[in-house]
C-alpha cells in the first residue's frame, strides 16, 4: 500500500467518467472504505491514510491532514 498508488489511482479516475460516478455516489462513513475497496477492484492498492496522505499532496498542501481528517468526520465519512 502507498501513496504513489492513491495518486496513480486519482489519475486513473480522471480518465473514467463512469468510474467517477461510482465514485460521487459513495455516501456516510462507509465511503472512503469503499473507495479503497473500489480501488483495490481496480488494480490501486492503499490505506485510507494513503489517501489521505495523496488528497494533501494534490492540493498542494492547503489542506493540512487535520483539517482533511476534520473535513472527513463533518461529512460522516469517519467513525
């Protein structure tokens, strides 16, 4: 599991309209498990941190990995 794999996964969504519908359909706490697990369908192995980890990275550092952490429970995507 690692982050260059969240990445190359990132990437892989962005070139499959129909995969990026699956992925805007995921809901409540479960999404972010599910979309490792979508990821993992689809070849990408990582950890919900990889993601994380990747998700900061991509936006440059502007979002912090609390205030992701933070953004993830507002949304009921973590326990």
């Amino acid at each position: 599991m690692s982050e260059a794999n969240a990445h190359a996964f990132l990437e892989h969504v962005r070139r499959r309209p129909p995969l990026q519908k699956c992925i805007a359909a995921l809901k409540g706490r479960s999404a972010l498990r599910d979309l490792v697990t979508i990821a993992a369908q689809e070849g990408f192995e990582f950890s919900e941190e990889d993601y994380r980890a990747a998700i900061v990275t991509c936006s440059q550092g502007e979002l912090s990995p609390e205030s992701l952490d933070q953004l993830t429970r507002d949304m009921g995507m973590t326990p």
